[in-house]
C-alpha cells in the first residue's frame, strides 16, 4: 500500500480523498490543514495540525500538496520536500522552471521526490502537446480551454464595486476547431478562440450598465474577448453556476507530405475540475512512490515519467491487456 | 545526428523515408530490401539488399522495420536486434507478449535497444488507454476504429471469386460515441460500435446478388456487422478509393465521486495511415537511440518510455515551453 498525506483541504484536497478510495493499493494517512483540524469537515480522514506533519515522516510515502499557485505551492514543495516525497499542480505556466529548479535542488539534497505540475493543463495537455509535436513535427498545435469556469475570471468579477457574486465560463470557440480540424490555416487571435460568459449577481442599486462596461473593458481578463454579461439572482446562481465544470481540446494539426493531413485531437469534458485534477494528482503520487523505490532521486514533470508507472496493473498485464 | 536505416520499403517504409526529411536530427543510410535495389523505386535514399545490412553495423544507429506483422517481423526483429537497435510496429495485439519475450532476450543478451508495437493502436491508442484508467479507475475504456480503410478487410473482399478489386471502409457508430459522452451506460455489441462499407468491382458476367450475400455473411469479416456493399467500376475505385485513410477514438467515461462525470476523448483522422504510423515511428526511434546511449538495452513498448525521449527539444526547453 502507497500512504498518502493530503497537504491542504479545499477543493482539490477533498477531490484527493474522494480519488484515493478509487485507487485500491492506496491509503490515506491524514488531512494536514493551516486551519484548526476540528473545524475541518473530511469525507472520514483525520485531520491535523501542519505542525503535526514532521512526525509522520515514517508513515507517509507521498505527500500529496493540495494548496494554491500564487503564495502555497512556491514555498511549501520545496519546503516539504526536504522530509517526504511530493506531488504538486502549480500551474503558474511561466514559473514552472523555477519552481522545478527549486524542488529538485531540495530532491537531489535530500533523496526526495517530487513531481511538479501535473493536472491537466500543465499536465495531461503538455504531455499530448509534446507527443504531437514530436510524431507530427511539421505542425500547429492549439489550445482551447472550455466550457468551463475560470476561478481567475471568476474572482475578478466578484473584485468590482457592485458585484455580490459571480461565475465566469470560458468557452471555446467550437467553429474555430472545426474548422482547424478540417485542414484550414489560422492565425487566430485572442478574441477569435475563446468567448466570456458572466453570470454576475448585483448589490443592490448597482448601477448595472456602468458594471457591464467595466467587465468587458477590463485589461487582461476581458478586453481582449467577446464578452456576454447576464444579470441574475444570487439564488440562480446558486441553483445554476455553483459547480466547477472545466476541460478543453488539445488539436494539433500536420501534414506527413504535401498536402496530407493528420489530425491529432485530446479532449477533456469535466463536471469537476478539481476532482479531475485530484485524480491525476493521485496517479502521479504512485508514479512519485515507485521512483522513490528506485532510488532515483529528483524532480520530475509529466513529461519525464513513463506512462507504466501510473498505473497499478504489472507491465505484463499491461502489455497483454492495453497494447 | 541520428543514422537511421529503413528495412522494407513498401507504404510504411517509404512514410519513414518522407517522415525523416521532417526530423533535422535524422539521417537516412539508406533503404534495405528483399527485391533488388535496382527495381525499387525510393524517394532519394539509396537501396541496398538485406545481405548488405551487417555490414552497415557501425553506420546505422536505429533500424526501423517496415515489413508486415504476419510473417516478417516475428522473424526480422529478434534478428536484427542481435546487431542494431530496432523499432517495430508489431500489430498483432494477441502476440505482442511472446514478441516481446523474443525481442528482450535478444536485446538484453547483445546490448541492444528494440522498441517495439509502436504506431497508433497498438502505440498512442494504449498510451491514452493507459493514461486514462490510471486517473479514471472508475470508468470504462471504448476503442473505435475509423472511418479508414481495413486493408485486412479488403484483401477478404478481393479473395472471393467473381470479385476483381475491392475496397473496405470501416465506420464507427458516431451516435454511439456520443451518447457515451454524454455519459450513458451502454452495453455494446460488435455490430453496435462499427459498420463496414464496402466498394467492390466486379469481373465480366459475375453475379452481383450471390457476392454480395457472400460478402454480407462473411464470418469473422462482416457476418456480425451491418454491412453496406457497393458495386462500382474499376475507374471509381481507382479515382476515389485507393488512398489509406484512417484513424479513430480513444474514449473514456468515469466518475470521480457519485455522478460527477469525467470524459477523456483522443480522436485521430489520417489522411494516411501508413504515413501517420511512420510518424510515429521515426519519433520512436528517436527514444530508441538515446535509450541505446543510456545504456538501458532491453526490449520496451510505448508504455515504457518518458514522453520527453520522443522530443528532440532538450528538458529545459519543454518545461518552458510545453508545460
């Protein structure tokens, strides 16, 4: 049995309870929580104090870190990698070599492991990005995420002097892939990939049409895109636009000579983003417990680790059963 | 540069051949085959016979093997991975644990590197099959194939007397692959998944109705398929179907917790089949040459190989980039 530590309990955290129960030769030790353990409501784990964690060192194999990009994972990978070895999804896409940096200079120091950025994007849709590109070198390769709530956007919504509350949905524009699919050249500017949808509830006397404007005028979240803005009920929103479903495409298109067309095409369609993003979480964290077995001490990404060692089935199973 | 030789030079040897001169850091020796070099017609490499081989031992860093899976490459790559480095595409699902046996043992004894069953299914197919059970325990795997061209099944249509050329399209139930995705339960039969198209040009004075029943009750090949035969001329069939496309879906559904609905899809469309599977193994074949210089020889499957050994763009660069 692989023994897990659950580092951080908000969405993702709880996503990784509910995976492990999936996953037969895993168990999990405990929730390691900022917060005060008994007022941390788990789906049956123990919860306990960060404090609590260095005691542990012998009972965990992997550390699974469930905190956020911005200010949790920069510090604590690093920091917790000195005594267990970790699996991370910081996905602050231009930070990632520094952070690899840092947590592998702590692996190698400390004969650790740790892999960072695995999820979905980074993660799943790296790894199919790079297998295209190395199959079908004379090639374009898109990204489209969607539909699905944007926590960034979301947020940035909810910032503005009026707004009570918000759901922002990225949607991909599924004209544009179609059409890339059949074999059309692009060059595609923001606007022309991705729509924004926002559900925004008002205070009251918001003056709704001044918020409108700021929303589809905002640098950076919205400027750039065609933006819907429709004005609900807190209880609509409620009802409607409190789940956290996400996905998205990864197409890459090429030609092998002339003009012969090859289309590689991954999608996900998630109703849980950080469910999903826990699930993958969760296999790394076994392929994380197997290098640790071997003794190969370091950082990884997804794009180091063979696909075998996510999975609990032996090699000669998988070469009867999956090839 | 990595010097790469091709043995057999049919469709697939002559996709490695174009997919090559899209790889900078490859190199084509040259073409080695059965017939006399002289009366193979290449796109620029030079031909040589298979009697020519050894003595290019210190030329050729990987062989890649383009002869077929019924009888060729049993024989060929246990016997070319007793002097090179060997890439495959070994597609007979039932015998790839016996072929790798024979290819390890060869491998391991002469301090070689063989990957074999590489392509798309077996190869990418099994990738994401692998990926996706590994993160979705709690789910089901579907496997489609087309709409391209069985040459399996067509071969069948063209050895049944009265029948002068033929052509087999297979076709999956597209109305089936999305009521999965929209997440129902489904239990499948043969005929659910694929339909079977034929194109079929008779002899002088055949008997279109008794072939077409032959054809339509044909074990194995159509008898559990709805099977669509039609009769066209010579001149169609040459005009319209006599290219190699293929492809076809990887998709799998599970559930993270209660009805919480995850779904991963790969499609692939192929204007060339054989093109595509090249593709793919000349990115082989580049994994295959570093593991050679790592020194790890042995027998291995896509299952077994790091993503980031099928790149030519060096770790740093992928974090940065691709991640």
């Amino acid at each position: 049995m692989i023994k897990v530590g659950i580092i951080g309990y908000g969405n993702l955290g709880r996503g990784v309870e509910r995976a492990l129960k999936q996953n037969k030769d895993m168990e999990l030790v405990g929730v390691f929580t900022r917060r005060a353990p008994e007022t941390v409501t788990t789906e049956g784990a123990s919860a306990y104090t960060m404090e609590d964690l260095t005691a542990y060192q012998d009972k965990i194999d992997v550390c699974i870190l469930c905190g956020g990009s911005a200010t949790d994972l920069p510090i604590q990978t690093p920091e917790l990698t000195h005594l267990f070895n970790t699996v991370d999804s910081f996905d602050t896409h231009a930070k990632i070599p520094e952070h690899f940096a840092n947590v592998d200079k702590v692996a190698k120091e400390n004969q650790t492991v740790s892999i960072i950025s695995t999820g979905w994007d980074p993660g799943l849709f790296s790894l199919n990005r790079l297998y295209a590109q190395s199959i079908l070198p004379n090639g374009e390769t898109y990204t489209f995420w969607g539909k699905g709530v944007s926590q960034g956007h979301s947020d940035a919504l909810r910032r503005i002097a009026g707004v009570a509350d918000a759901t922002q949905y990225t949607i991909p524009n599924t004209e544009i892939i179609e059409r890339l699919k059949a074999g059309e050249k692009l060059t595609l500017t923001t606007r022309d990939k991705h729509l924004r949808e926002c559900f925004v509830v008002l205070e009251e006397n918001a003056d709704a049409e001044k918020i409108k404007e700021e929303i589809v005028t905002m640098p950076n979240y919205f400027a750039d895109y065609d933006t819907e803005v429709h004005f609900i009920s807190q209880e609509e929103l409620n009802h409607d636009h409190k789940a956290m479903p996400h996905g998205g495409t990864v197409l890459h298109t090429g030609t092998t000579h002339e003009n012969t067309k090859q289309v590689i095409e991954y999608n996900l369609y998630l109703d849980s983003n950080p469910e999903f993003t826990a699930s993958v979480l969760v296999a790394y964290a076994r392929a994380c417990a197997r290098l640790a077995n071997e003794q190969t001490f370091g950082a990884y990404t997804v794009l180091d680790i063979a696909p075998k060692y996510l999975s609990p089935i032996s090699d000669e199973e998988l070469r009867k059963e999956l090839l």
